[in-house]
C-alpha cells in the first residue's frame, strides 16, 4: 500500500502522490510439448476435429481446400498419406518452409481450448510453430500461448488455452523457416460457452475474462497499476499465463497488481491488458480488444479523462452486461500533471457523458484520509461482496484515498459496503460500494493502496496491501461478483 504526503505544503505534496513497488524479474518459462494450463477447460461444450481425412491436396502450392470442419488455405502445405507422414487414420497436413494452415471460416461460439497433434515428417530434423488466432475475420491475427518445438517422430499433442468468446479463427504457422517438415492432425476446437450477457463477452461455464486498462497513464509517476509491466505494458503478460500453476509466485509478472491479475488466471479466468494507443472500445467488431469480447473492465486510478466517444462504449458495456471494476484514489493525485485526476476523471464519466447523470448512485469526494477501517456494512451476512466465495471481509485500509457519497435517488442499486471508521452508515463517508446498470455491475473503492502488491517497474517505491487484513477477499470477491459468479 502506498505512504503518500498529507495535505501540507503543495511542493512536499505533488512530490509524493503517486505511490509503486520494487521491480522482480518474471522468470523466463521454457515452451514444452504439453502447455500447462492454469485455466480450468469448461465442460459440456461442442468440440470440433479437423483430421483432414475428407481432403485431398496434393501440391505445396497455396489452396483453399473443403475439409470436414470448412474451407481451410494450405499454404506450401499439403495433404500428405504416404507412410513417412505421420498420422490418425489415412492422411495428415504435411507444412514445409514458413508454411500455414489457415481457417476461412469462423466458429461462431468462441473457443476454450485448441489441442494439436504434430510429429515430424519422415526423418527431418526438428522445426517450430506457432498458433495464431483472428477475431476479425482473419484481417489480423494474434498469437496464442508460446512457440513450439515438433521433436518427435511420433504424434504428440498440444494444448493451447483461448477462452475467447464470439467468431474467432485459427492459423498455425511453421516458424523456422527450414525446409524440415511436420504433420499436423486432429485440429480439436473446444466451444468457449454461450455467447451474449457478460457485455458479450462469453458468460458460459466459469472461465472469464478481465481486461485490466493501461491506456489512461496507470504507470505515470510513481504508479504502477498494471498486471505485467516489461518495457511497456503489453495485451498478452509475459510468461504466458498457460504457464501459471498453483504455486507460481506473483514475482512472475512484474506490476502492482500483477498478484491479483495472478490469482485470476490460478482461479481459472483469462487476463489481457489494453495497452497504449489501443481505443476503448464497444461494439466495433474491428478492435479485437473491443469491450464486447470481455466480462469485466478493471481501471485502476486513470490520470487521462475518458472521450466521449469513451464514455459512452464504457456506459453501454455495462449497461448491455459487463462488469466495471472503478479504482480511485485521493484528490491532488494528477500524476501526469494534464489537470486530471482520478476522482475528477471517474466524477467527469458519470457526469458529463452526454447520456444519463449519476448512472451508477454515487459520486467520488474530493477528499485525502488515510486509515484503517472495520465499519463494514452490517445486517448483511449474505452480500457476495462481503461474504463471498474468496472469505469474509472484515477491514480496509486506506493510505491517502478518497471517500464516496452515494445517491439512491439516481440509482436505486446502489449499495454501501464499507465506511469511514465511527462513521453512520449512511450515503456519505463511504470507501467502497457497489451498483447494477442495465444487466452490468459496478464495484468501487476509492483508493489504489489495498491492491497493491509492492511489486512492480524499477525506481517506484511501492507498499504491499494485497496480501494484508482481508483485501484479497474483498477484491477477489468483487472481482467474481462483477463476472456474475456470485
């Protein structure tokens, strides 16, 4: 948790108000045949296999060829069934050079898991792949978990870990570039779970996605409010998080909040950062990090206001079912010296959005305590919040956040969680609260300092919250209730 300067002299003040951690270098994780998964696969769920024994494809030469699954393009690939190619059944895809197996097709119920067989052909030496994926009807592609290495004469699988909901494609790409090549067979495509709810972004089975915002300055000054810093914050953290198990350290990223965005993947969710210069988006099927792709949207203490046009994809993510996970922290905290802070900005959201007044009840104070707290909302043993799957939270502690005033009269959802110590439990003094809008949730709390973990880019000074009183709960808590887990 950060130790930031009191309201005294402006000077001593603006030298203080951002707060961040010491920097551990994540540990470089070896791809290996079988890619450990840290996400649980869902169950129940439409599988499709492309053995490529309905093809027919002879020549290197770059085809569309009709497979069982779809058209797929084989790329200086083919469709080999001599007894040198490695197969299930009577044929396999043979890929030689920098060649690609490319779907032209889209499966409409996003994907879980993709599992591979491969081998090397004949006796040719070893070679490498990759897996690619396009949520955008192949004008880009991105790469999904780490590159492999084809060592075995004999068919070995792999298993990849998605968990991306709405139309998606695959590519698998041969990387070495060698003329060496390698069969592939028995392409399995497991369903990522009903689409729609969640702000579309895929609310069947348990498997989430959290998108945690890196585009409103959250590492400028001395914060640090990412899951994965490296040079620069990036969509996929590094190692990849098929790697995680249950005892992989929070050290493994490098960011103030890189526990938590760890302690999702280990509870079987997906995490991505929306890095700089990528546009908050909803609804626009051309931006693969569009809001409508994920569960929930965590922005922790932006310092650059929203746009309009911002504004409004946020309102109706929510609206239209996503979670919104608000982090503020106390006012004078502009880090990037725009005029803007965190209070005022999320203030500015629910303000001036062109759209609606106070959409979730509660507006943000401009106002700096610090202290610990164990006023927490009573008569309610059942709040999920409170009292959820994660444990039982029972404090809070602030070092220089912000209060919160509710307003029932503009949202009649809104519920207080937590208060200022000796304070009425009322709709003014609040540090935490929560709201519905449309089918959405809102959770708040309006200080950075409990998240985090005191760890994070070299050069910040930065305190560990999350693992002290019951913040993890709380957060964790919150986190599953904003995804409609509770």
């Amino acid at each position: 948790m950060k130790r930031c300067a009191k309201l005294f002299p402006l000077l001593l003040l603006l030298t203080f108000i951002a707060c961040k951690k010491n920097s551990s270098v994540p540990v470089d994780a070896a791809a290996t045949t079988t890619i450990r998964s840290g996400i649980r696969p869902l169950a129940a769920l439409v599988t499709r296999t492309e053995n490529f024994e309905t093809g027919t494809k002879t020549a290197y030469t770059a085809a569309d060829v009709t497979l069982s699954t779809g058209v797929w393009n084989l790329n200086d690939a083919l469709i080999g069934n001599t007894t040198a190619d490695k197969k299930n059944g009577t044929k396999s895809a043979r890929v030689r050079n920098s060649g690609k197996l490319t779907m032209k097709f889209n499966l409409t119920a996003g994907a879980s898991t993709v599992t591979i067989s491969h081998a090397k052909y004949s006796t040719d030496a070893n070679s490498t792949w990759q897996l690619w994926y396009s949520t955008n009807n192949g004008l880009s592609y991105t790469q999904t978990g780490a590159t492999i290495t084809t060592s075995s004469t004999t068919l070995q699988s792999t298993s990849f870990t998605v968990n991306i909901a709405g139309t998606i494609r695959f590519e698998i790409r041969k990387t070495d570039a060698s003329a060496n090549r390698i069969n592939f067979d028995d392409i399995s495509m497991v369903d990522f779970g009903s689409t729609g709810g969640g702000g579309g972004g895929g609310t069947g089975g348990t498997a989430k996605k959290f998108l945690f915002d890196a585009t409103k300055a959250e590492t400028a000054g001395n914060a640090d409010w990412v899951i994965d810093q490296d040079a620069s914050p990036q969509r996929i953290p590094t190692p990849l998080q098929s790697t995680i198990t249950a005892t992989t350290p929070e050290t493994y990223w490098t960011g103030a909040i890189s526990s938590w965005g760890i302690a999702l993947v280990k509870a079987g969710h997906t995490v991505e950062t929306l890095p700089v210069g990528t546009a908050i988006t909803y609804g626009n099927i051309s931006n693969p990090q569009d809001l409508s792709n994920y569960n929930v949207f965590v922005v922790d203490e932006p310092n650059i206001r929203f746009t309009a046009a911002e504004k409004t994809a946020i309102l109706n993510f929510v609206n239209n079912g996503g979670g919104l996970f608000m982090i503020s922290d106390h006012t004078i905290s502009d880090r990037n010296n725009d005029g803007w802070d965190s209070p005022a900005i999320w203030n500015d959201l629910m303000t001036n959005n062109g759209a609606v007044t106070n959409p979730f009840g509660f507006s943000i104070d401009l106002t700096n305590i610090t202290q610990l707290t164990a006023n927490v909302l009573t008569g309610n043993a059942t709040n999920p919040i409170l009292h959820g799957s994660q444990g039982n939270v029972t404090q809070l502690d602030f070092h220089n956040g912000a209060t919160l005033t509710m307003n029932p009269t503009a949202n009649t959802t809104v519920q207080g969680l937590i208060w200022k110590t000796g304070a009425v439990q009322n709709n003014s003094n609040l540090m935490s609260a929560s709201s519905t809008y449309g089918t959405g949730r809102v959770y708040v709390v309006t200080d950075s300092s409990p998240i985090d973990d005191g760890t994070g880019a070299n050069g910040n000074t930065l305190f560990n919250g999350w693992t002290t009183y019951s913040h993890i709960p709380l957060f964790m808590n919150a986190s599953l209730w904003l995804a409609k887990l509770q």
